[in-house]
C-alpha cells in the first residue's frame, strides 16, 4: 500500500498509551497450578511417559525398567508382527520416506489403493477411503456428510473426535443420553421429519470399555429415518464372525443398517491413519468434499504397507482373536475377584477400566504399578464420563498367561497402597 | 400467568437440584458465571429442560445462551 491518506499536522496532545498486551496464555492457568500442585506432591508424570525401547507388542523400557504395557491399544498385537514390519521395510525402501503431499494430488502411491482394497476386503464394502489418522477420519466424515440445515445426533459419552466433527459441520446438533435407546428415540421423534439425519454410535466407548446396543440403536434411527455411522476403533479384528466390529456381532449388515463404519489403524492394526468405508453407490463424493482428507499430506508409504499387510492378516486371526478374549476375561475376572470398581459388570471388550474415588488415589495407584513395572493409562474429566477417575487397561492378544498373572499381582498391592481395595 | 412467567418457575425447579450453592435465580444468572456448573452438570441440565418441555435444544443453540433469561427466551420460541 502507498496510499496513506490524510495524515494529522500536529501529535495529540497526550499520545494514547500503547495497549497492554493481553496474555493469551492466562487461560492456562487453573490447568497449570493443577498440574504443579499434583507433580508437587512427589508423583510421576502420569502425561510424560517416555518408551526408551519398545521390545514386543507388550513390553517396553521405562527409565530403564522393563515395564508390561497395558494402556497401549495394541489389541491384536500386530505391531512387531514379521510379515507387517518386512512390508513396511520394503515400502520404505521402495518408495522413500513420504509422499509430501495431499491425497488428492501427488500423496496416493500404490500402497494407499492396497490398503484401501484390503479394507473393501476385510468389510465386503463397495468403497473405503484412508485419512492420516482415525481422528480425521471421523472430523473429515462427519463435518461433510451433514450439512447446513441437516443434524447430527451423537450419544454423550462420544470421543472428541466425533464432538470435533460436529463443530468443525455446519449441521445442527443434538446429544442423547449414553447407550440409551429411549433417549434416542424420544430426540429424533422431537425433529423435524424433513431433514437429513446422522445417527453417530461408537461399537465400543473407549473410557468405561462398554459396549452399544447397536441393534436396537439402528432399529430406532432407521425408523426416524436417519443414516448411521459406527464408530469401530476398539472392536477391529475382533468382534464378530470376520472381525468387522460390535456391528458384526450383534448381526447388523453394512449398507442395510449401518450406512458408514469408522475405523483406525492405530489400534488392532498396529500403526497409525484412519479410515471410512461404506456400500454406499455415490461414497467416492465424500473423497471429493472432505477437507481434513484433501487439504492435508498422506501417510507414509511405509504406514500404507504394513495397514495393508496387517489388515489382511486380521482377516484370518482367529487364534490371536481367541487368545484376546481369553486374556481380557482373566484380567477382568482378576481384577473384580480383588474388589475393584470395574466400568463393565462382565468382560465386553478388550478395556478393563478400574474406577477410582479421584485423581489423588488414581496417581498413586497409576504410579505404583508403574514402579512395580505395569504401565497403564489414566483417564480424567472432561475426557471420562461423569466426571470418574479411571485406570484403563487395554488388553492384548500377546500377553502371556504369565503377565496377566502378574498383572493381577501388582494390581493388588498397588489397590491396598492406595486405599482403593481392602 | 403468562407463558413465560410459567416457564421461568418451571426453568427455577429444574434449576434447583443442580444449583448446589444456592445461588438466587433471576433471568440474570448465569450458568457459567454465577451456577458454576461444569459441561457434565449443563448436559445432565439440558436434557431435563428438553424433556420437561419436549423440545430440543441443539448443541449450537446451547452456545448461545448464557444466562436463564436467554434460557426462557429459547424454550418460549421452541415451544412455538
């Protein structure tokens, strides 16, 4: 710009004071004088765990302490699995180390395609699109599929990825109390019949480690005439008769009751992206409107690979499937023999979630089984519902019989340390 | 007693079992501000609302009000 316009002759007679600037950080402060007063009180970093070495699916070095990891998602156990790492490797070298730039231009190389035929497989779906990671995924489906003037309608206990999605939309939107069925029927029942509706679900809710009555959720959504997502992070390869998800189990087919399925590959799969697939005859319209898929770089060729090569091996997992469920209904029925608060009355998936009175006995018990050499993860409010502390376990295909033996072991001690059993 | 006067003694009731300071409710009071209630404690709060009146009060419309006067204002042009 040259045009200045017209410029005072003379200063004011008293120059304006310069703004104060105002502290953007000041926000932070209640979370801050939390964290220093928790981290004051002697305990570790429940936030600033750092893996030095990773030697299985289920165990790592910790400040040099071999530690058994059960806060880590790694359902299935894929994640050191030969086949998958020998793909990746070849990838890598074959391809290099990325693919600077968005899947709409330069980022799709042969190994995106593989891993989205292998998900078209692994479902029997028409169409499957990967994003960079699960939680794009759900912010990039949800924000595009409902529109100005359309709702979304999304239980209350929903990850943030799909709280995200609905912001980042412009479709109205409209919570329902936690897997009830009720609660939903009576809120769509209150909408306007015309509009466009997304009925959003999650398979497994990730805190408490229950799971949604899917069928009977569907059943109330297609008569009020909505579309459904599910959400299928934490039942991948595991659930149901191909490991499709809680859908699957509970006899529900894609294209008749669920109209698109979420899933990741930083869970059961073993490395990181996520992705949507449905039967629905104009999905690829979603590929073509979808900013969080299109203004954004794609996955490494290497991730693409191993998705792709870990993803058809889940196929066919039915001992590791096997071993999974074994393995999580002995912690659960372990930890609940030792009087714990447990989030589900019986074993319904791979978390086991232990309740406890508030984050002073959580950190105390969170580090105590860290220093017996268990890592596990600690859940608060907001991300947790009804404001509980939590201790979550997530159980994988790889632990042996032994380590869930002694996982109950350092559970014990560590709950009469923190006053949380007798 | 007209609609809203019934509504702002229906929207006191409601307010009651959550309003654990005590605070006196005018169409002033604020949710955050003055009720100091949290994102729990405001869901647990909106879904009596929509079931008392058997409305819906979308997420996107909830970020717009602030206080119980806004409040009374909304469940008056929901009701229709």
């Amino acid at each position: 710009m040259t045009e200045t316009g017209l410029q005072s002759e003379k200063l004011p007679a008293e120059p304006a004071a310069a703004p104060v600037a105002h502290d953007l950080f000041a926000k932070f402060d209640p979370l801050l004088a939390e964290r220093e007063a928790l981290m004051s009180s002697g305990v570790r970093d429940p936030f600033g765990i750092v893996m030095e070495q990773v030697t299985s699916p289920t165990t790592a070095v910790i400040r040099g302490k071999e530690t058994i990891l059960l806060g880590t998602y790694n359902y299935m156990g894929m994640t050191f699995d030969p086949d998958v790492i020998a793909a990746g490797t070849r990838a890598l070298e074959q391809f290099g180390s990325g693919t600077n730039g968005s899947r709409m231009l330069n980022g799709t190389f042969r190994d995106h395609v593989e891993a989205e035929d292998a998900l078209k497989e692994f479902y029997g779906a028409s169409g499957a699109i990967v994003f960079s990671t699960g939680y794009q995924a759900n912010l990039g489906t949800i924000s595009t599929m409902a529109g100005r003037g359309e709702y979304v309608i999304l239980d209350a206990d929903s990850h943030a990825s799909i709280y995200d999605g609905c912001k980042m939309g412009d479709a109205e939107i409209v919570r329902f109390r936690h897997n009830s069925v009720e609660d939903l029927d009576k809120r769509l029942g209150r909408l306007p019949k015309e509009p466009g509706k997304l009925v959003v679900l999650e398979g497994v809710y990730s805190m408490l480690g229950d799971i949604a009555p899917l069928r009977e959720m569907v059943q109330v959504a297609k008569k009020h005439g909505c579309m459904v997502l599910v959400d299928e992070a934490h039942s991948m390869g595991f659930f149901g008769e191909h490991g499709r998800g809680v859908y699957e189990a509970q006899g529900l087919v894609l294209g008749e009751d669920v109209d698109l399925v979420i899933g990741t590959f930083s869970k059961s799969v073993g490395t990181v992206g996520g992705f949507c697939i449905s039967n629905h005859p104009k999905f690829e319209g979603l590929r073509f409107s979808c900013r969080p898929y299109i203004f954004t770089a794609s996955l490494p060729p290497s991730v693409v690979a191993t998705a792709a090569t870990s993803v058809r091996k889940l196929m066919t997992a039915h001992d590791k499937r096997a071993r999974l469920w074994d393995n999580a209904r002995r912690l659960h029925a372990g930890l609940k023999g030792l009087g714990f608060a447990l989030g589900t009355e019986t074993c319904d998936s791979a978390i086991v979630a232990v309740i406890l009175q508030d984050q002073a006995q959580a950190v105390v018990m969170w580090q105590a089984l860290l220093e017996a050499g268990l890592y596990v993860n600690v859940a608060r409010p907001p991300a947790t519902p009804s404001g509980t502390f939590l201790l979550r376990c997530s159980i994988c295909a790889e632990h042996t019989s032994d380590q869930i033996d002694r996982i109950i072991t350092m559970f014990a001690s560590a709950g009469r340390l923190a006053g949380a059993t007798k | 007693m007209t609609d809203r006067t019934a509504i702002l003694d229906t929207l006191r009731t409601q307010i009651e079992p959550f309003n654990k300071k005590g605070v006196a409710i005018t169409e002033a009071t604020s949710f955050q501000g003055d009720l100091e209630w949290d994102s729990l404690t405001v869901m647990d709060f909106v879904a009596a609302i929509e079931d008392e009146f058997e409305i819906i009060i979308t997420m996107n419309m909830q970020a717009e009000i602030e206080n119980v006067g806004q409040l009374a204002d909304a469940v008056e042009k929901l009701k229709g």
